[in-house]
C-alpha cells in the first residue's frame, strides 16, 4: 500500500495529518506537481481526477480525493473514538462543517491561489478578477468559523475530528494569500495556536 502525493500540498496534508491521529504509517511517492507528473497517462491510470492523494492499494485498487481516502483508513483500522464520529448527531455535525470549511474555505482559497498567482497557467486559464474575488470570498467566511470557535473548543463539537483537519490545512495554506487569524478573528486564532501543538500538525 502506498500514497502518491506531494507532502506540502492541502490535500495531501489533510492525509498525513488524519493518518498521523490514527498512528497508521503508509509509504510515500512524491510526485512532481509542478512539473506536470500527474498529467502523465501513467498517473492518470491511477487517478481518476489527475491530481495527488492517491492510495493504492496491495492489489492495484486505486482511490483518489483527499476524503475518500481517510474513509477508507476510517474503516479499515476502526478505532473508539471515530474522527468522523461516533454517534449519529456527531457524524452529522461533523460532515456538515467540513463540507462547509471544504467549500467556502478551502477551495476557494485554492481558488483564489491558483488565479492571483497563475501557478498552473500552462494548463489552464487563470483570471486574476476572480482570484481577487475568491479571496474576499474567503475572508468574509472566516468568521462563521470563528463564531463557531466562540462556543465550541473545535470545529465540529467537543472533540477533535476531521473538521479540524481541513480548517487546520486552511489556516497553513491561506498564508499564501496574506490572510491569517488575527485580533479580528480572537477565537479562531486561539484554536490555532493550540491545534498547531498536536504531534500530527507538528509533523
């Protein structure tokens, strides 16, 4: 079994982070992003969307999507303490704000990243307006995770889940657009502070 990706990219940090929580080790592949690897027709057989995660398995099976693949280790080393939950409530509260954290945080700081810079402009069309947009997008979003931060001690509830993983990711990678949590955002910059101290993020 193994993982193809590149370590310092978001997605595959949200994999080395949840694997790091469960204390699963997997070999690693890096692939080179930048210089188009993953546009390769040998990559592409292994990924159904061109890009890095990807986990392979012992008998050739592929999975792609950052989140797709920590299910599978969700599932496959089951353990008490789920970081997708537990109990019916927790699982659903836990989905819903990592869909909300993926979708109005995430990508669009990706977004927002790609387009300003043109990173990946050999392949395809970057529009700085909506880099420039994406990225006012993503600010007027931090405070609902801030708000949420100002009644519960993580993202999703009580414990630590995979939530956090993705808003933990978002706060690294936001840095690449001059954002951070500051004083406009108290609860969110605690949280920080202290996530960045777990042995999983410290890496």
């Amino acid at each position: 079994m193994k993982i193809y990706e590149l370590g310092p990219a978001p997605s595959a940090r949200r994999v080395s982070i949840f694997l790091a929580e469960n204390g699963i080790d997997v070999d690693r592949v890096h692939v080179d992003i930048l210089g188009g690897e993953n546009l390769s027709d040998e990559f592409r057989a292994k990924s159904l969307n061109a890009q890095i995660p990807v986990l392979e398995l012992d008998d050739g099976t592929t999975i792609c999507e950052s989140i797709a693949i920590c299910r599978y280790f969700d599932e496959a080393y089951p353990s008490d303490h789920s970081l997708f939950g537990n109990t019916p409530l927790e699982k659903a509260t836990i989905e819903m704000w990592q869909r909300l954290v993926e979708l109005k945080g995430l990508l669009v700081a990706m977004q927002a990243f790609r387009n300003i810079t043109g990173i990946y402009q050999d392949r395809e069309k970057c529009i700085s307006a909506w880099g420039d947009e994406s990225r006012q997008r993503l600010i007027e979003f931090l405070p609902t995770i801030d708000n949420q931060l100002a009644v519960s001690p993580f993202v999703a509830g009580e414990h630590f889940s995979v939530a956090d993983i993705t808003t933990v990711v978002l706060c690294e990678f936001m840095k690449n657009l001059e954002i951070e949590p500051d004083d406009s955002l108290p609860n969110l910059r605690e949280w920080y502070q202290q996530i960045l101290e777990r042995p999983s993020v410290k890496g």
